[in-house]
C-alpha cells in the first residue's frame, strides 16, 4: 500500500486488501466458489451485501471482489493468528537473499525422504540440501517455491497429475496446449510437466 492507501480508515483498508489479493490471486480464484474469511466485519457486510457501501469506490472494489467471491465471512481475531502474524511479517525486497523457511524437522523428514526415494547413502550431499531448501510444506502438502511466484502443488502420482491436466483443460474451455501448459505450470510441479 502506498502512503495515501494507508491512512484509509480501517473498512477501506480491509476491502483494499481484499481486492489486492483477488487481482494478485485470480489466476487462482477464477471459476471457482471461493469464500473470503476476513475479521473486518465491515468490510465482510460491503462484500456480502454490495448496497451497503458507502460510496462508488468501495462499490467499484466490492464489484471486482464479487467477480470472484462467492461470499465473505467473518472469523474473529482470536480464531486467527495467522493474520496478525502476516501484517508483522518483515518486506523482503526484490533481489534480496531469501532464506528457508521450514523448521528443522520439516527439512530432516524431507531429505530423509529423498534418500528413501532415491536409495542414497547416508551421507547427504549439498546437492540434496540445495534441492531440499526449493520446497515447502503448507498444511500437509509439498510445495516447489521460486523466487517472484506462488509455490507450486508438489503432484507426484500419475493419477494426480492426468487428474490436474483434465481438469486445468476442461478449465481454460478446451484451449491448446500452450494454454493449458502456462495453467500448469503456475500451479503445480512434477519433474515431467511438459512432456506429459
């Protein structure tokens, strides 16, 4: 947000953030039933009930908002550590070194994993730790992460991957190859994306 953003009051900044993150996420969001959970309640009731905002631009934000927001739900901030976390969380500049974020059993469960899969000795190399450090695990779930861009679903079965290829296709309305490789690609990884 720039200077003038922030001195917004509380529901303006709220609904701005909201409509950020639908631009910077619909690649994501489109053509899906999302529901939005906010602790503005403000900003919460301008979504759900569009006629409540008070003036044209926050109708003009909460439009774009409900382009791809089925609906908007409050969860207080006691239920919702994460957000204070976030808003305190330090900027990182572009160009500037970035360094893991995964605690140390999440990266020991990883590279012992990697020696399973590829029968190594137990002596772990740099190389493994360099490739370990490329991944991250959010709820469950590997992710490949790259500088400037959202981490990717790590897809390792077949079936998995023949599934998200499908359904990407069927998404973009049956468009070519290159379509649907770039719908990919921004959202998942496997090692033989392009070929298959």
């Amino acid at each position: 947000m720039n200077t003038t953003q922030r001195g917004y009051h509380a529901a303006k900044r709220e609904l701005l953030a909201m409509l950020m993150a639908v631009k910077k996420l619909h690649h994501l969001v489109f053509g899906r039933r999302v529901v939005l959970w906010s602790d503005s309640v403000a900003a919460c009731g301008m979504v759900n009930n569009p006629s409540s905002a008070p003036d044209a631009t926050l109708l003009r934000w909460v439009t774009v908002v409900r382009g791809f927001v089925e609906a908007a739900k409050h969860v207080s901030r006691n239920n919702n550590p994460i957000a204070d976390a976030l808003s305190r969380m330090e900027t990182i500049v572009p160009g500037q070194e970035r360094h893991v974020i995964m605690d140390d059993a999440e990266l020991e469960c990883f590279v012992d994993e990697k020696l399973e899969r590829f029968a190594l000795s137990a002596v772990v190399d740099d190389e493994v730790l360099q490739e370990a450090e490329e991944y991250i695990v959010i709820t469950g779930r590997l992710y490949r992460r790259e500088l400037g861009a959202l981490p990717r679903l790590v897809l390792d079965s077949p079936t998995q991957q023949a599934l998200a290829i499908s359904r990407v296709h069927s998404e973009l309305g049956h468009r070519g190859f290159g379509a649907t490789f770039s719908a990919l690609r921004s959202r998942y990884f496997w090692r033989s994306l392009r070929k298959d």
